[in-house]
C-alpha cells in the first residue's frame, strides 16, 4: 500500500511541476509577453549602440591628437579662442606656378586651362 501511495505522490508532484512549467512557457508566449521582450531587447540594443558610438568618438578624438602631435599642430595658449593654428595653404604656390608658366607663354596665344590635362 505504501508503493502504491509512493508512486501516486510522485505522479502527482510531477504533473503539478509540469503543468507549472508548461503555464509558465505559455505566459512567454502572449502577444503582451513578446511585445515587452522586444522593447527590453530594444532598449538593450540601443545603450549597446550608444556605447559603441561613445567608444568610437573617444577614439576619433585619440587618434585626432595623435595626429595633431605628429603633424606639430598643437593649440597655443595664448590664443583667446585656442584655435588651432593650422600651417598656410599650399595649393597656392601650386597654383602660382601654374601662373607663372602661363604668363611666361604670353607670347603664344592664350592658354586655357583644361582641368583633365593633370590626369
């Protein structure tokens, strides 16, 4: 009788854990249930990218003075802006070549400048 009685009890405490566990599953399943999984997942994804665009910045704003200290461009102090005071053009000198090889073809016709003859 005892077996019997045994068995029942663990049938029974198995069936309450499987009904439980099976309810549980479906609560998971509700349309309600899903929509606040999303929004959490969401919401997750969007601090994972915020931290990844605040990483990114950080290390555009590293690499940006290493190169400032590469390239010599450091901001002077006594500047009341703190500008950073960049080297002059240099297209200019370029350009001023370019001038002077014209003007020294005056003679000629005029030249007109043709922007694919670089290439």
């Amino acid at each position: 009788m005892f077996r019997r009685a045994f068995w029942f009890t663990a049938g029974a405490a198995a069936g309450v854990w499987a009904t439980t566990k099976v309810n549980r599953q479906l609560k998971k399943l509700t349309p309600e249930s899903l929509a606040a999984q999303a929004a959490d997942k969401a919401v997750e994804a969007g601090h994972r990218l915020k931290d990844f665009a605040l990483d990114v910045k950080a290390g555009m704003t590293q690499r940006e003075d290493e190169l400032n200290d590469a390239l010599g461009l450091h901001q002077d102090p006594d500047r009341p802006d703190n500008v950073t005071a960049l080297p002059g053009p240099r297209r200019l000198r370029a350009i001023e070549h370019h001038k002077d090889q014209t003007n020294n073809r005056s003679s000629r016709s005029a030249v007109t400048y043709n922007r694919n003859e670089d290439h």
